[in-house]
C-alpha cells in the first residue's frame, strides 16, 4: 500500500503545483480582446461527432446566408476546422491534437459541433481541453420560456471545480479513488465578475449564488465568500445563497421560478441545472451555450452528439437549433446584433416540425431572406 500512497501524495504535489501556477496566469492575463472591435472576426467552425457534422453543414448553410455580405467583403471568415473527431483523437491519443489546437488559435471565435467524450479512461472531453487552453472560464447559457415568465441566464464556472483534475485523480486499486475538486481565488472572481457585469448592464436586480457549501465546505464555501465579496461592489444587485439540491426542485416549482434572473454558480452544479433548465424551455435541443474568455470564445449545442441517432440511422433527422441558437450568441458577441436578431426571429418564426436537418435549413433560409 506504501507505494501507492507514495505516489498519489507525489501526484497531489505536482498537482498543487501546477494549479498555483494556473491561479498565477490568472492573476497576471493579458487584457481582454475586444471582440466588437475586430476588422476581420475569423470563425472556426468544428463539426465534432455523431450528428456533429450534420447539424454543423446545415449551420454553416444558414450562417453563409445571413452573413453573405460580410463575407463577401471579407470581414467576417468562416474557417473550416478539420481533425477534432472521435477517430483522430484516439488515434493520436490526445484530446485535441495539436495541430487542430495550433489551427484553433488562429481563429477569434469557434461555432464547435458536439464531440463524443469517451467514458471511463484516461482521455480528458475535448470540450474540457479546448475550455481550458483556450481559457474559457464563463460558461453562459441563457434559457427562456416566454409565456411561463422564464428568463434566466446561468453563469456556470468553466476551467476549475471538478473538471479542471476530472481525469487525474489517484486510486489504490481494489480499495479507493479519490477525484479532486479545485476553486481559487482569481478563478472565482473572473466568473462572479462576468455574472453581476451582465446583470449590472441588463437590469437584472439578483444573482442566485449556487453551491453545496454546507458540504463543500472549501471549495463552494470560499466559491460563495468570493462571489459575495464581488457582490459588494454591486449595489442595487441582490446576491442571494442557494444549496444546489433545494435550487434544482425550485427551478420546477411554478409558483417561484420565475423571480429568478441570474444564476452563478461552480461548474459540475452548472453542468446538470443548466440541462434540467433547457429541458424547462423544450430540450437540450432548443439551448445554445457560451464559452467566453478574455482571448477567445466558442459557442456549441449544449448537447451531445446523439450517437444512438446516428446508430438507428436517424442522423438525418438532428434538428439544429442548439447549434443555431449558439450561433446567435456567436453573432451578439461580435458586434453583430442586428444578424443575431434576425436569426433568433427566423428560429421562433420557423417551426421544427421533426424535419430533416437540411429541410429545416432550407425552410430557415427562405425565411431569412424574407427579413434581411
Ligand atoms: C456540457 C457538456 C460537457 C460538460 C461534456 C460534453 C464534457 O455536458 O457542455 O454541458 O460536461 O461540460
Ligand atoms: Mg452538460
């Protein structure tokens, strides 16, 4: 057993060490790129996996429609990236490899595809590396249901909690595993800061700080004591603490709900509320979802790539609105509201009425030359 102990405390120590020196990048980041500012905005755009390349070319379709005139001029580019699928990455054994990393950071923007994560072993979700070497710590996933009087937005933590370590935990075999969960300091206020900034400039009066800090006592106990600390700097903004479990029963509760506006919170408890939420709205099918960093930023589906569609030979059939949706924030962050608009009007105006992705297209573009 010594031996094993050995290791895993030699482990936690290069752990430590490189999570102190994560938190010293963070302290010392470059300022922030002003994306509504750039003469050429350089779009990647990633297939992924599964229905990940159907959704993504009908995507691309109805963005080449909307956009054709700044493409036309040149100033936005939408740039094809090949390689981030399921196949290339065992083959290389890296989550993203790094020519695809290499081409990635060409771009200013990513419209990403839903790319499958294997279960169990060692490879990390090439969602999680591209969040975190591209540093993507505000994870924003906005979900509204008009007639319920539900519009919320979720400002989930991105690069830390219980994904920045989720595939380097220790284990003694045959006895236990241990995972490791991380919240610091500058980590925390960069996620607080983004969620009372928007709340602050849409007129959002609350922010509902989410943990388990009667449980988690370091890691969502100093994650609430920061975002608290943020709050102050916020007046007129309430801040106000929720334990997950009882937080995920209200967001069905019709007589609540809706007096909630914005939400904050680590980033395992986003990862779930932030389904449970879009399902509120019609499915994960319906809700676009933000990745945004001071550098770079990529706005995907928030659900998977659906193999078992591809496995009955149902592919065909992947509705596209998530990715469109997230097309949408793509645009808004841009600069491009006006298109943005036009594409939100065009998705609420066109029913998905169980269509192939491509007969959705058609009918969304025909629909978008009739507003632009
Ligand atoms: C999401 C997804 C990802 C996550 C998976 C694909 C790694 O569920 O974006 O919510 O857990 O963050
Ligand atoms: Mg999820």
């Amino acid at each position: 057993m010594n031996e094993y102990i050995e290791s895993a405390v030699a482990q936690f120590h290069t752990l430590l060490e490189e999570q102190l020196a994560r938190t010293g990048r963070m302290e010392n980041a470059a300022p922030a790129k002003d994306f509504t500012a750039l003469p050429v905005v350089t779009i990647g755009v990633i297939d992924g996996d599964g229905i990940g390349p159907i959704i993504s070319r009908q995507s691309t379709r109805v963005l080449e429609a909307l956009l054709k005139d700044e493409i036309a001029s040149g100033s936005i580019v939408l740039k094809p990236i090949e390689g981030l699928t399921i196949e290339n990455r065992l083959a290389k054994g890296e989550a993203v490899p790094k020519d695809v990393l290499a081409e990635v950071k060409k771009c200013d923007v990513l419209l990403k595809g839903p790319t499958e994560t294997p279960k169990g072993g060692t490879m990390e979700s090439a969602n999680v590396t591209l969040r975190r070497e591209l540093d993507l710590y505000a994870n924003v996933r906005p979900v509204s249901v008009p007639d319920q009087g539900i519009d919320w937005i979720f400002f989930r933590e991105n690069t830390e909690g219980e994904y920045v370590l989720g595939s380097r935990g220790v284990e003694i075999p045959g006895k236990l595993c241990m995972d490791f969960k991380v919240t610091t300091l500058p980590g925390t206020k960069r996620i607080a800061r983004a969620a009372f900034e928007y709340a602050k400039n849409n007129g959002k009066k609350s922010v509902a700080i989410v943990t388990k800090a009667n449980i988690m006592k370091k890691t969502d106990g100093r994650f609430s004591e920061i975002c608290h600390e943020v709050a102050a700097e916020y007046p007129g903004i309430e801040a106000e603490d929720w334990y997950i479990d009882i937080m995920t029963a209200k967001l069905v509760d019709t007589r609540v709900r809706s007096r909630f506006q914005v939400f904050l919170l680590p980033n395992l408890y986003g990862d779930i509320i932030t389904d449970e939420a879009a399902q509120l709205q019609g499915g994960v099918g319906t809700a676009g979802s933000a990745n945004l960093g001071d550098q770079y930023a990529m706005f995907e589906a928030i659900h998977g790539s659906a193999p078992r569609m591809i496995e009955t030979g149902r592919g065909d059939y992947a509705n596209p609105s998530s990715l469109l949706r997230a097309a949408s924030m793509l645009l808004r962050h841009i600069a491009r509201g006006n298109k943005a608009a036009v594409l939100d009007a065009a998705l609420d105006a066109v029913p998905h009425d169980g269509d192939t992705a491509q007969g959705f297209a058609d009918r969304l573009i025909a629909e978008i030359g009739r507003r632009l």
